[in-house]
C-alpha cells in the first residue's frame, strides 16, 4: 500500500477556487476503481490549511490517479496559489478500524 499526505496553505482569495477544483477532481475519482484507493481532503479551522490524504493499493491506480486531467488542472492551479510550498509525507500503515482493501 502507498500512504501519502500533502499539506499546502492557499492564499486567502483563493480558498474558495480551490475547493471548487477538488470537488471537480473527486467527482472524477469517484468514477474509477473506489476498491484500489481512498482518497480525502480535509480543510483546517482557519480555512487556508488544506490536507490531501491519499491510499493507494498499488502504483498503477497512483498513477491513474495522479494522471486525471481534472487532478492534474487542480495542481496546476493550486501551485499558481500557493501562500507555502506544499509538504509531502510518505506514511506507513499501521491499522485501521475498516479494512481499507
């Protein structure tokens, strides 16, 4: 399994667009194979902190994933956007209350 976590801080104005292009994204994500990956986002209390956690059972569902036109626009954007460069975790798994795959 392939565990990843980025956190990034948008500017202010565009907290709004962003969220925008991840629910454009997610909807694509959602037409795909939902039992090879788990994806979420999460937004901090101040509303500027975003977090992107993503599973992938494999590197062939990371890479279509990764690859969606919708996703790869989302970056593009963002990265036009950014208050603090993103910082990207690798994590281990450990357990869960529900099996993931």
């Amino acid at each position: 399994m392939i565990i990843v976590k980025v956190t990034y801080i948008v500017n202010d104005e565009y907290v709004n667009t962003n969220k925008e292009l991840i629910q454009a994204f997610l909807t694509d994500f959602k037409k795909l194979d939902k039992t090879q990956f788990l994806y979420s986002v999460f937004q901090s209390e101040d509303g500027k902190i975003f977090i992107h956690t993503s599973q992938y059972k494999n590197k062939d569902i990371q890479q279509i994933l990764l690859n969606t036109p919708s996703f790869l626009y989302f970056q593009e954007q963002r990265d036009k956007n950014l208050a603090s460069e993103p910082t990207i975790e690798l994590l281990n798994y450990v357990g869960a209350s529900k099996e993931v795959f």
